[in-house]
C-alpha cells in the first residue's frame, strides 16, 4: 500500500527568523488561502522581503500540560476528556507529550504521535492535589521541546494564577519569559473559571495576566471558559487553529544578538493577524 506524503516542515537556519501566523477576519473567523503577496513583515521596523511561505498544514509538536492542582478534583474528568478530544484530533506527523502540576510535576518522556499511547496516560497519570505552581512547570515543559524542530507549542489547561512552587524548580514569570521568546515557543492556555462567570468572580480571572502577556507575544492564544464550559469544542477550537496557521520566514539583517521586534500585516487592514513580536538576532529558528 503507497505510503501518504509526508507533513511539510521547516527547519530555519541560524540566519533565518521563522514564524508562525493566524488570521482571522473581523467576525473572528479564520482566513485561508492568503499568499505571500498578502503580507508584509518589517523587522525593526525595516520592511523584509518573505523568503519562505507556505499555507499548507505544518506539523504539530506540542506539551499538553494540565493542572491538576486541588481546586480541580471534582472536574478532572472533564479536563481529561478535553485533552483526550486534543489528543484524537492529531494527524500524521503530529507529536504530543503530555505533562500535569500540583502537588507533583510529571513531564511524560514520550514525545509521540500514537494516540493509544497518550490517551492511556491521560486515563492512568492524572492525580489531583496541591497548588498551581505554574512557572516551573512551563519552564519544564518548554525545556522538553528545547531539541526539537519545527513550531513547538504548549498548551496549558488551568485554574487559577500561579501559587506555590516545587522542590528543584524555583522558576519566575521572568526565567520562563527569557526561555519562551528567546527559543521561539508558542503558548496557549485554557482558563477554566471556579464557577459560572459573574461581574464579581471576573475580579478572578481563571489565567494569570502575566501568562496572558506572554502569550500574546508569542502568537498564540487563550480561552477563559465559565466553569461549565464545552472544553472539547475548545481543544477542537485550538487544533483547527494550529492546522490553519501560515509559515513565515524572512532572512535576519544581523546576527548581533539584539531583541528585535517582528510586525506582521495583511494588506487588507480589515483583517487580525497574530504572530510572535520579536525575536534574539542570531539565535533564530
């Protein structure tokens, strides 16, 4: 039986900034089918002619990482069967790793694209317990895909703002920041309120707006959900919006190791574009 052609990738050179792009119109819905001639790049300002585009499905290559701090117990079902739903939206090429934090950090060593495989984790490895502590377990996740190619993404399911640290991992909001932009990680989050959203539990937000910062900066996206929420139509909303990114890249001016900063653009102004805004000159992916 003929084998199906491989995913498309992309490996970028030390002299080439890669970046990944989602487009959505003003009713929020995604746009296909743009070409290179749609967009414009400047790097520093600099307009940068596009030296590699593709519209076509990349590869996925992501850590689902699930809190499982104490204040989820009674909903740890759920949040399994929303990662499972993830889980069984991969295709071929798509690798998953799945990590969990609370009383325990638990990053899984496979990094794999059999469904069987994580799935069995998602029904046996869950334990719920302990505090939130966010940073080290971001910092954890991220080191995991540090050896990989191609977009690496995490997508975190939580509660509630960063709470309480582990033995070992005593990471800040800045350490995981540094790594993130520096290594050009893409963050997504899922915030899964206490209770049914109200003017006074919105004082509350279920993400920490400093992990909203960050996530903002590298192109991703996040999704603060009442407490009985459809988790599964918002995993499904995450995969279709990794499969229906563009790939960008540009050649860097210099390899100074400067912080430069990325704008992306259509020339249809009516339409939103989210990509990473920088990235370290010379260290590119």
């Amino acid at each position: 039986m003929a084998q199906s052609p491989k995913p498309p990738t992309f490996q970028a050179s030390v002299h080439t900034v890669s970046l990944y792009a989602t487009v959505r119109d003003r009713e929020g819905r995604l746009v296909p089918n743009l070409t290179s001639g749609d967009f414009e790049v400047r790097d520093d300002g600099r307009p940068v002619e596009i030296s590699v585009f593709s519209s076509e499905v990349q590869p996925i290559t992501v850590v689902v990482l699930l809190d499982m701090s104490g204040s989820l117990a009674n909903r740890v079902l759920r949040v399994r069967d929303g990662a499972i739903h993830f889980v069984q939206a991969l295709r071929d090429g798509d690798r998953a790793r799945i990590g969990t934090f609370g009383e325990e950090l638990a990053i899984s060593p496979w990094l794999t694209g059999d469904k069987r495989r994580l799935e069995q984790i998602l029904r046996e490895e869950l334990w719920p317990g302990g505090s939130t502590p966010l940073w080290g377990s971001l910092d954890a996740a991220l080191a995991s895909l540090e050896r990989e190619d191609g977009r690496r993404v995490v997508l975190t399911l939580t509660d509630g703002v960063a709470t309480g640290t582990l033995p070992g991992y005593n990471i800040t909001e800045f350490d995981v920041s540094r790594r993130v932009l520096a290594g050009n990680f893409m963050l997504y989050a899922i915030g899964l309120a206490r209770g049914d959203v109200t003017p006074l539990t919105a004082m509350t937000p279920p993400l920490d707006p400093r992990l909203v910062r960050l996530i903002e900066r590298t192109g991703g996206a996040h999704f603060e959900l009442a407490d009985n929420a459809d988790l599964e139509a918002t995993f499904s909303r995450v995969a279709d919006e990794l499969r229906r990114q563009y790939l960008i890249g540009f050649t860097q001016a210099a390899a100074d190791g400067r912080t430069r900063k990325i704008d992306v653009r259509t020339r249809d102004r009516a339409l939103r574009v989210r990509a990473r805004d920088s990235y370290v000159a010379g260290g590119a992916r």
